[in-house]
C-alpha cells in the first residue's frame, strides 16, 4: 500500500533566510566578528591600548599603563579639536607634564574629530600630558610605561 506523504514545497522565503544566514556566517569567518561588531576601545593592529579624546574634555581612561615598544593611539571620537601634549614649554602649566629623563618632548598638532595620533614608547617611565585647548579644564592624562617583559 502505497504511504502518501504530504509534501508542501519549501517557500521561497526559506531559501532566503538560508542564504542570508550562510552569507553573513561565513562573512564573521572570513573577516572575524570585529569587522562587521567593531569592540569599542579594541586597538587596531599595531596598537597596544587607545585612549579616547571625549566630548567630556577628557582623557578616556585617563591612567593607561603599558610596556617599553607599545604603541598607544589617541583616538578623537569627539566633536572637539583636542591635542596630546608631552610638552612642558608648551602647557599652560608646566607641572602638568613630566617626562623620563632623556625623553624628547612631543605635540601632536590639533587632532581633529575623527583624528587620531599614535606614539610608541621607548623609555620607561611616568609621562604626564596635556590637551592644550582643555588643560585648564583639566584634560591631562598619564601614560606608565613598564620596562619590557
Ligand atoms: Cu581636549
């Protein structure tokens, strides 16, 4: 006796959401999830740990504690034009930076929105800096730099 299967064609829609799934797992294959979710605060390659340079007039974290060879990026997702100053000539108020001893001073030049400015760390040490536009508000920052490991 022959069995009767109901068999109801599979809809359109089905495939669809077959193929849109398939796509977008094997895109987070190929590019990794951090393409399509970018983590915030996850450094790009090359960068040990960011800083980021808020609306808040502020260094975001404002203490960040790295190794001799990092490279630290300030990132500028704020609509302010801010600085990263390790430069006492230039601040308003010298104490507000401190370098090693033996350590050049450097100023990034305005890093506007969206902007960014990496700095590699050679010589361990405390370096203190500023945002020259926001010092006076209180826009420093410090970088603890360990020997390396
Ligand atoms: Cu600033």
């Amino acid at each position: 006796m022959p069995v009767l299967i109901a068999t109801r064609p599979i809809p359109r829609s089905a495939f669809r959401f077959f193929w849109a799934t398939f796509a977008l797992m094997t895109m987070l294959l190929v590019t990794g999830c951090e393409t399509l979710f970018p983590i915030p605060g996850a450094p790009p390659a090359g960068v040990t740990a960011v800083v980021q340079m808020t609306n808040l007039l502020d260094f975001s974290p404002r203490q960040i504690t790295v190794r001799v060879g990092d490279t630290v990026e300030w990132q500028n997702p704020s609509l302010f034009t801010h600085t990263v100053t390790l430069d006492a000539d230039l601040a308003r108020t010298e104490d507000n930076v401190a370098l090693p001893n033996g350590v050049q001073p450097s100023h990034s030049a305005d890093v506007p929105p969206n902007g960014t400015y990496r700095l590699t760390f050679t010589v361990p040490g405390t370096y203190r800096y500023v945002c020259l536009p926001h010092e006076r508000l209180g826009m420093v920052g410090v970088v603890i730099v360990l020997p390396a490991e």
